[in-house]
C-alpha cells in the first residue's frame, strides 16, 4: 500500500528492519490522514515494536507494557519537541478520529488498539 505522507521503513523496530510492514494498513491510512490535517511533517520515533524492543526499553528505565499496542501495528510515537508542535499533532489526530492518545514531554502516543478502552487520553 502507498501512503501519501509515510513509508513502512519509518515504522521498522530498530531490533528488526523491515517489521513496518507489520504495521495495520488502516492505523497507517488514518495516520496519513492526520499528518495531511496538521500540515507539518510527523516523525515516527517508535513504530512497530517486537518482544525483544520491550525488554531492551525497560532495561533503559522506560516504563513500558508488556501488552504494547505497538506489538499489534496499531501504534506509534509521534515526536513533538515544542508545546505549539503537540498541540497541532494532537488536534490532528483527534480530528482524523483517534480516540486512544498519550502525552509525554517529547512526543504524543497514539494508537487504534480495539482490546483497550476508547476515548482516553492520559500523560506519561
């Protein structure tokens, strides 16, 4: 599949090239969507995550769940370095109907995961 804004490589794990490809189809056209809305680049600075990719981010002192939607392709770390970059993303995301958003200093999570709750947001 094609997208307009993305290649699957910017969602590889770095543990496992080529795992973008994992990534779910509609996560990534809606995503797509979104960086269409906001008008400014999106970098994917965590996409698709393997097991080996959480063991390793735990032993680095990230707080990481060992049932990560990014296991599934259905999310991803979106780099936002300054307040005004954050608001845009999450404004984007919100209006191409994601309803699964966290927020952290650096960057905004947002995943499609149908096994969790919808319409959360939450701060890390």
């Amino acid at each position: 599949m094609k997208f307009k804004h993305f290649n699957y490589d910017e969602f590889d794990s770095p543990l496992q090239e080529g795992s973008g490809q994992l990534m779910q189809d509609e996560f990534l056209e809606r995503l797509d969507r979104a960086r269409d809305i906001a008008g400014i680049p999106f970098k994917i600075t965590s996409g698709f995550r393997i097991e080996a990719d959480i063991e390793r981010l735990q032993n680095a002192g990230y707080k990481v769940s060992r049932n990560s939607s990014h296991l599934k392709g259905c999310a991803c770390d979106i780099g936002t370095p300054t307040s005004q970059q954050r608001y845009i993303v999450i404004d984007s995301l919100l209006k191409a109907g994601f309803n699964r958003i966290g927020i952290a200093d650096t960057f905004v999570h947002v995943d499609t995961d149908i096994d969790k709750a919808p319409f959360v947001i939450w701060t890390y």
